[in-house]
C-alpha cells in the first residue's frame, strides 16, 4: 500500500516560562532550535531572558508543532519519553 501520509515530526524547542507546569503558566518566549552551530547562541538568550524576568525559567520541549509546545509550557510534559520519540526520529533522519 502507497500513501502520501506522513508520519508527524517532533520539533525542539526552547521556552521561558512563568509557572511551568501550573495552571498560572505564562509563556514570555518560545523558540524552535535550529542548526547545531546557533542552539548553545539560543539557550544563552533565553536563559538572558530568564534572568530578567523574576520567577522565570527556561525549559526544553518537544512537540508536534508551535501551539502544541505552548500547551505543554503550561500544563508541562513527558519530556523522557518524547525525547528518547525525537532521538529516534533524528537517527532515522541522520542527524543523530
């Protein structure tokens, strides 16, 4: 059987949040990582954003797409198992 169906892909991302987790979580910034030469430029900014913004956080998610990692910035998230999900979709892909 032939299908033009695509399996959906898991993105990383990196978020600064208020309250991860709670029902009072705030998402200040959430950012898809991109090539492995700027991911360590992007974490230094968010954890710059962090810094001046009391109470806030950086965390790493995973998800399907943009709006699916602000649903997990606030009600938080697997992060083990959809990791070791984008470990083996990034090895199937070469790039791990």
């Amino acid at each position: 059987m032939v299908t033009l169906a695509k399996k959906p892909q898991l993105l990383f991302f990196l978020t600064v949040t208020t309250g991860f987790g709670t029902a009072d979580a705030k998402v200040h910034n959430l950012v898809l990582t991109h090539e492995e030469e700027t991911y360590d430029d992007q974490v230094e900014e968010a954890h710059r954003q962090a810094d001046a913004i009391d109470g806030a956080a950086v965390h790493c998610l995973i998800a399907g797409d943009r709006s699916a990692a602000y649903a997990a910035a606030r009600t938080g998230q697997d992060f083990d198992t959809l990791l070791d999900q984008w470990l083996e979709q990034e090895a199937r892909a070469g790039r791990a």
